[in-house]
C-alpha cells in the first residue's frame, strides 16, 4: 500500500462502552491466528490437569519466556491452572497438532475442580525432566515452564514462565546438531474467532527481511 491509496472506510469501537464480552468477540476475531498453549499442571494431590488456552504467545528468548492468560471460573475464582502454578510453580504447555485437537478441545469441558481432565478424556502423559508436571506424550513439541510473574491487571491474569527445557518430536528435527526444526512436520493447529473456529499451519508462504540497503535498492533510492 502506497501513502497515495484511498483509506478503506472502518468502524471504530469505544472498548470503554463495550463489556468484556464484546469486547472478547471482536479482538478474539480480529487477533488470528492465536496458537494454542495445552498447559498441564499438577493439582494438590498429584491429579494433572490439563487445559488449553489461545491466549498465549513467546514473549522473548534470552531468557525464553512465554505468557498465557488464565481466566476466572464463572463464580469469579481461578480456574484450576492458576491455582496449581502459583508463585515460582511449574507447567508444561503442550503445543496441539491437528490429530491431538479433538482431545484438546475435550479438555476445555467443565469439568470439576477434583477431576483431571487428562485422565477423563484418556490423554496419555510422559515425564517431565526439569519439571515434576508431565507433558502430553503424543505433543509434537512441549515447553517445560516455571512461573517467575504474574502480573494482573483488572480481571486478566497473564502467567509468565521461564521456559526450562524443550521436548521435540524427532521427526520435526531437519538437523539436530544444527537446530533445524521441520516446523510443518509439527502440523499445528491456532484459534481463529468464534466459539469453535480453529486454523492449520499448513497453507505458508515466505517474505525474506531485507536490509535497510536493499529496501532502498528495491525503492529505486540512491545514496546521498
């Protein structure tokens, strides 16, 4: 788009006249694809836990921290992954392929506070390594996490955890020794907006980044 091009004729929404479910429909709309984090944890008496959550992304590398954002029950308290990861607590977020999405979404059920969703819907676990909380065994790449803030603000919580260490299924590896991930061997899936709309990674394209001397080049611009 040139600075010349008309201006497209949009609607501008007040968020300070809109409640928090409007405004969830349309920025849960708009924010796509988001991917998904499976976040397992360990409930008080050993039961895993494990739900997912769109609002989530990678937040930096040095040191790798990721942050997903844990709402409240409909009666106003937490739900059940905020409750276990607590202060310094341990997670795993568990990355969903399309073959792990029906289960995932079975997980996203209400289910009571005393009842482990992997255990009900039958999702098998593996160890962790550097955390006690299992991850999801057939999880083609999973996150082993530990909270180092929390920050609130009004209603919306967002978890920040270190990330510890990495699992990686070995088919996505192209070249281990040099890091290389196959990352459509991975197949993941992302939420789009609505109740039930879901995304593959498979349709990609590429953009390579250009230096500041080869946008000028390409802009026709010559040097001063």
């Amino acid at each position: 788009m040139t600075p010349e091009a008309p201006v497209p004729a949009s609607e501008h929404f007040d968020f300070a006249a809109l409640s928090a479910p409007q405004r969830y429909k349309l920025l849960t709309a708009v924010v796509v694809p988001r991917p998904i984090a499976w976040v397992s944890t360990l409930g008080p008496g050993g039961e895993v836990n494990l739900a997912p959550y769109s609002f989530f992304g990678l937040m930096g590398t040095d040191p790798a921290v990721v942050a997903f954002a844990p709402g409240d029950r409909p009666d106003g308290t937490p739900k059940d992954t905020a409750l276990h990861i607590g202060p310094g607590g341990e997670f795993t977020v568990n990355l969903v392929s399309a073959a792990l999405a029906g289960a995932m979404n079975e997980t996203a059920t209400d289910f009571p506070r005393e009842r482990g969703e992997a255990r009900a819907v039958g999702v098998a676990l593996a160890p962790g390594v550097r955390v006690a909380v299992p991850r999801v065994a057939l999880s083609p790449a999973a996150l082993e996490c530990r909270e180092v803030q929390t920050v609130t603000v009004g209603r919306t919580r967002v978890i920040l955890g270190e990330v510890l260490g990495l699992h990686l299924r070995a088919d996505a590896l192209a070249d281990a020794a040099r890091l290389h991930v196959e990352t459509a061997a991975l197949d993941l899936v992302g939420r789009l907006g609505g109740r039930g709309t879901y995304t593959y990674t498979r349709d990609t394209f590429d953009l390579e980044r250009m230096t500041y001397a080869e946008w000028r080049a390409r802009r026709g611009e010559t040097e001063d």
